[in-house]
C-alpha cells in the first residue's frame, strides 16, 4: 500500500513554466551535458531556467548510492566522459553565466571519487573566462585526504558538501556519515583557509529545532560559514516522507539566528535548495 501524500499548504503550490525551460535546455542538449535541475526534477526549474542558469551535473546520471530522498537515479554507471569538462565550460560560456555551480552524482567507483574531474572543469571553465565564478558542490569522496586537497585547490572559489539533515536522521543518507561530512568540510578549509565552504540542509524530515541548531554550531566548528536551509518535498510514494511542512516564519527566524550565531550568509526558505541563487552567497557572504 503507497504512502499518502500530505497536501502542500498555500506556500508550496509553484508553478513551473514550460515554456520558459525551451532555449535552456535546447543549449544543454545540444552541449551533451546534464544538470541537477532537470535529474533531481527541482521545483525551481522555471524560475533558474527562465533566467538561464542551470546546475551542471558530472560523471553521468547515475548514482552509486541510494539516498531515500533523492530521485537521481541509482545503478551501475558509465565511465567518464572524457569530453564533459570543456562540454560543460562551452555550454557556460554560451548561455552567459557569471557564476555558475557544478556537482556530481556519486561515484564511490572511482579511486578518487571524481575529484580529477571536477578539477578539470574548473580548469577547462577558467580557460575560457577567468572571471566567471565556481562553486562546486561535492560528495564526501570517502574524505580522500588526496583528492579533497585537490579540489580545495582547483581554483573555484566556494566549495560545497551538504549535511543534509541532524545525525538522528542520517538513515536517509545512505552510505554517507554524519561526522564524516564534517571533517570533509573541515579539511576543504584547512587545505585551502582562502575559500569559502557552504553546506545545505533539509526541514521537514522530522528533525527537532534544537537538532537544527546544534547541527548549525557544528558547521561554524569546522569553518563552514554558508548555508542554504528548504523544505523536503518527497518526489513519489518510495521515497522518504515529508513529516512536517515547516511556515516560512520558522525559516526567517533559523536564518536569524544563524546569522547572530555567526554565518556569513544563509538563504533559508521552502522553495531554498542548496544551489538557489548561489550568486549571492558570493555577493553577501564575501568576508569569508
């Protein structure tokens, strides 16, 4: 028996505009590359595309892990496009982006997790325009000590690992460790002090706001002074359930106080994902 869907409140009825996703994806397809935004059906697609931004999607699009909340799909995956890279920084240049983020799925397959790969995209981007922005967002790499030194050295300039949710909850991550997530941005910002490092939760799982502020205090304990905070919405009936829609006053007022508490910048809201607007972490977060 499927589990019943909670009807959404008022504030989480976006539309997403068909028509306005046309020329975008025309230039994906044409550049044979993938975005997050069309694999994770993110319910701000018609809002990034309309304004031609998009988050690009490496190594494929299956993930080698199974992740209750996520609808990328899992399975055995290709090998590497060796091409992707310059594919991803030519689409960049093509639809005039000034900052742009990259992430992955997944690739506990390969000895370096991918990083080598995310390096040279960044290179391949910066060859093209040296003043378009990074931010990559990346798995934990099996905290690689290696291959997290080289992407805290790639040359973007704010890296991202999601935390996702408190550590009562991490049932929903599989293959993934609270801790773990930790130090991989501990060690991104003790391998390169000059970036900026950002992470990403989601409400809405059941967690408790003491586990939400906690959860924060660790974050500034590793350095991490970036966060995006949204609601989880469950892509189908086989994935994890939305145990609570969070009212937009309980985000305005996380993103109150992780600001006195001493984050740099946080974009807290239903509709927030950890690529939202990334621009302007860049913008008001810039005291890193």
């Amino acid at each position: 028996m499927q589990k019943p869907f909670k009807p959404k409140p008022k504030w989480l009825r976006k539309k997403i505009l068909l028509s306005s996703l046309n020329e975008v994806e025309s230039l994906l397809d044409q550049g044979k590359v993938h975005t997050v935004c069309q694999e994770a059906m993110c319910p701000n697609i018609g809002e990034c595309f309309t304004q031609r931004v998009a988050t690009f999607m490496l190594l494929g699009t299956h993930c080698t892990r199974a992740c209750t909340f996520c609808t990328v799909s899992k399975g055995k995956p290709t090998a590497p496009d060796r091409d992707e890279p310059v594919q991803v920084a030519e689409t960049i240049k093509k639809l005039g982006l000034k900052h742009v983020v990259i992430t992955s799925v997944t690739r506990d397959d390969l000895s370096d997790g991918g990083a080598g790969h995310f390096c040279e995209t960044v290179h391949a981007i910066k060859a093209l325009d040296k003043s378009i922005s990074i931010e990559l967002l990346i798995p934990d790499l099996h905290e690689n000590e290696v291959a997290l030194k080289q992407i805290a050295l790639s040359g973007a300039e704010i890296i991202g690992h999601n935390m996702e949710t408190v550590p009562r909850l991490y049932h929903i991550r599989r293959g993934a460790e609270y801790d773990r997530s930790l130090r991989v941005l501990e060690k991104l910002h003790l391998f390169n002090p000059s970036i900026a490092t950002k992470s990403g939760i989601m409400l809405g799982l059941g967690e408790r706001e003491d586990e939400v502020l906690e959860l924060m205090k660790d974050l500034l304990g590793v350095g991490c002074r970036l966060l995006s905070i949204g609601q989880y919405l469950s892509p189908s009936a086989e994935h994890s359930e939305v145990v609570e829609y969070v009212d937009p006053k309980q985000f305005d007022q996380l993103r109150r106080i992780g600001r006195e508490m001493g984050f740099n910048y946080i974009k807290s809201s239903p509709y927030t994902r950890s690529s939202y607007m990334a621009h302007e972490y860049l913008i008001s977060g810039s005291s890193y």
